[in-house]
C-alpha cells in the first residue's frame, strides 16, 4: 500500500472515521488522507433486496481516487450485499485499491441492541484491517483469532483480534513492506 485515502459515502459516525484516521495510519505507518464525502451512488442500489451492491460500489470508489496508486477505502452505513449472499460487511478488490465497508451491521441497534460506540469503533477497525488486507493480498485466514478470518456473523468478528495474525504479518512484511 503506497497511500491510503478513507471516503464516506453518505452519511458516517464521524468518531468512526476519526478511529480508523488514527489506527490505519498507525498500523500502516503511512498518513491517511480523508476525501469528501459522496453521496452513496444511487445505481448500485437493489429496491427488492433495500441494499446496496458492494461490487458495483467498488467501481464507484475506485473512480474517488487522486492517484492511480492510492487505495481508497470507502466507509458507509448502507446495508452491502453481493449477489450470491444475503449481506456483506464489506467488499475489497484482492490485490487492488478499491475497499468498501458498512457500518450497518456492526452496529448494535441493528441487532435491536443498545448503541455501544466503542464495539462500533473496535468492530469497523477489524473489518477496515480485513477488508484492506484483502487489496494488500491477503486472502482469508484459518486462525480464527486473525482479523483476516472469514466472518459470516457479526459475532465473528467479536471473536477475533484487532490485527493480523503472525503469518499474515510475515506475508505483509515480506512482499508489501507492511510494519510486522
Ligand atoms: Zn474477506
Ligand atoms: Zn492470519
């Protein structure tokens, strides 16, 4: 990764946006650039599904980008899905530079659950890191402690750490100059 630019589309928890500002810079040790915000690109969205298609979302994303060289990794709280399954967390070009993450479901009132920032803040930093691994490479991981383990349930990923197991890190480091 060579620079790495984060883009709301609609609407966004802006402490989310400032976590993810601070711990992406610091894991990756490179500074993090904030587009403008865009509205959520009202083509990609299913009126029978309520969601929006993450793959096309991408597209969009992709064309935000300054450089051909930045990633971009764009933040909304719309429900994703893709079409073979029912709902996605997120969506990543492998070895790319266009990611797409929702907030939808890692937000506790989506569950009919109290609101809780901070498992918001810690669960959107797991899904940033997986999503952004997967442009740096990463495929999906079998150490279910790994933020690069599969997760179907938002359980999943309150089940894993917040970084990349020590494989994955050895990959990073190794081909991508990502700190260890
Ligand atoms: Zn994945
Ligand atoms: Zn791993």
């Amino acid at each position: 990764m060579n620079a790495l630019c984060l883009l709301p589309l609609g609407p966004v928890d802006a402490t989310v946006i400032e976590m993810l500002d601070r711990r992406l810079s610091e894991r990756f040790a490179l500074p993090v650039c904030r587009l403008n915000g865009a509205v959520v690109p009202g083509d990609a969205y299913d009126p029978v599904r309520k969601q929006f298609e993450a793959t096309h979302l991408l597209r969009a994303v992709r064309a935000a980008a300054p450089h051909d060289r930045t990633t971009v990794l764009a933040v909304t709280m719309e429900d994703l899905f893709i079409p073979m399954l029912t709902f996605v967390f997120g969506q990543a070009q492998l070895r790319g530079t266009a990611a797409v993450m929702s907030t939808a479901r890692l937000d506790q009132r989506f569950y009919g659950l109290e609101f809780s920032p901070a498992l918001l803040r810690q669960r959107a930093l797991k899904e940033a890191l997986h999503e952004l691994g997967h442009t740096i490479g990463l495929t999906h991981c079998p150490d279910r402690q790994c933020v690069m383990t599969l997760s179907n349930a938002v359980q999943q990923i309150d089940e894993k750490g917040e970084d990349y197991c020590r494989s994955c890190r050895i990959l990073l480091a190794d081909t991508h100059r990502v700190p260890a």
